[in-house]
C-alpha cells in the first residue's frame, strides 16, 4: 500500500519527529539518506521503521533487511515527513539512546550551550574522528538528534556517547577532570601540553563560555589568529583544539 495523504497518521506521525517535542515524545529521531540509514544500521542502533518513497524505492531494496517496518509514500507524503531541500527517498526512524551522565573513561568534551544544531553536530563528527567519543551537552544546547545536527554529524551521533544533562550534574561525573575551556583570551593551545586525560569545553556561539564553566575551568586555551579575524566558527574551533591536544 502506497500512503498518498498528507494527513495520514504515518505521515505525521514521522513529520513531529522533525520537532523537539516530538522527538521527546516518542523517544525516537529521524536519519535520512541511504548512507546515513546504511550506517545506522551497521553500528547497531534501532531502526524501529523505514519510509521509502516510491519514486526512489527501487533503489532500497536492503530497506527490509535493517528495520521489522517499511512504509512506502507517494512523493508528496515522504516531502512532508522529509527534512532534505532534494530527499533522496529514504528516511528512518531510531530509537533514541539513552546516556545517563557519567564520569568518562578517556578525554571527552563539553558542549557548553552551543545553540546552533549544524554546529553542535559538526562538532559530533569531528570529536567521533578525533577519538573524543565522550560527549557531555548542558541543557540548553541545541538538540543532536535534530535532523540539521544529525545530518551535519554525518553519521557521529551513531558513534559518539553523548550524554545530556544539567551543569550541576556534568561537573560531578567530571570531578577529577581538568576542565580546559577554549577562549580567544587564553594561552596557545598549540604550545600546551595537556595530561592524559581531560575535558575540552567549548562554549556559545555568541556568549561564550557560561561563568559556571570558566569559574571551574582549570585552563583557558585559545587559537592564534592573524590579521583583522576576530574568531572562528564554534565547530571550526572546536576540531582545531581536539586535533591540537591530541598530538
């Protein structure tokens, strides 16, 4: 069966996970792309039902193999649930993991209410490359698993163990862990030698570091500039700094 309407219940059902709200109701976030579903699958994660649209479906034959559901859409239903400017016809639906906060095992990073959700997730892929596969995000940092993150994390958020939670509560799991905060007033981070061990937080776009963070920060690392550059992108900063500390 072919869903045609815009109002079917599949229909917005998938379209409200495009919402926080949604995602929180039901627990569950959207990944959309072939590779991106492809991958989804292969690390493991649950994939509770793929849409296909039928235009595009010839070409998801394996759609079956990766979830227990496979809904098929006309066009004008699967672009009402899509969040692609050019869907490529397959979408997903996946369990959310569910991290408590704990202390991590190696050096992590602390996303520190960064607001943009293709930064937040730009800083994901990076992190799951570098080998910070710990991530902790303050409450009032953008959603990962909204599908501007997920898609800029480009398959990160599958990997790395991000886990949410209040300040207060990300301090205690990171007691013992130096704190070293990226700030355009600190020293070269390029001529620092960390420990083996630490945490890298990075704050908002455009306010910084929250006080709570730079109260507790064992050490204020910044990216040396030239010429009239004032700063750097948040995820551009953020990959610049993991790279600089782990080599």
């Amino acid at each position: 069966m072919i869903i045609l309407s815009k109002n079917n219940p599949a229909v917005k059902a998938l379209a409200a996970l495009k919402e926080k709200k949604g995602r929180r109701e039901r627990g569950t976030f959207l990944v959309e792309g072939g590779k991106m579903v492809s991958e989804c699958a292969a690390c493991g994660m649950e994939i509770l039902r793929v849409a296909l649209c039928e235009t595009q479906a010839h070409s998801f034959g394996w759609a079956q193999s990766v979830a227990g559901e496979v809904l098929l859409f006309g066009k004008d239903a699967f672009g009402a649930i899509s969040d692609e400017k050019t869907p490529q016809g397959v979408l997903a639906e996946v369990r959310m993991p569910q991290n408590a906060v704990i202390p991590p095992e190696k050096s992590c990073l602390m996303l520190d209410g960064v607001s943009d959700p293709a930064n937040v997730g730009a800083v994901i892929r990076t992190a799951a490359a570098a080998g910070y596969g710990e991530i902790y995000l303050t409450d009032d940092c953008a959603d990962p698993f909204a599908p501007k993150s997920v898609r800029a994390s480009m398959s990160g958020v599958f990997y790395a163990k991000l886990m949410r939670g209040a300040r207060e509560e990300i301090f205690a799991a990171l007691q013992g862990v130096p704190l070293f905060a990226a700030d355009m007033d600190g020293e070269n981070v390029f001529s620092f030698v960390p420990p083996e061990k630490f945490c890298l937080c990075i704050g908002n776009e455009g306010n910084g570091l929250s006080e709570e963070v730079r109260t507790r920060a064992s050490r204020f690392l910044s990216i040396p500039m030239e010429g009239r550059v004032e700063s750097l992108n948040a995820a551009v900063s953020a990959g610049i700094a993991m790279y600089a500390l782990k080599h």
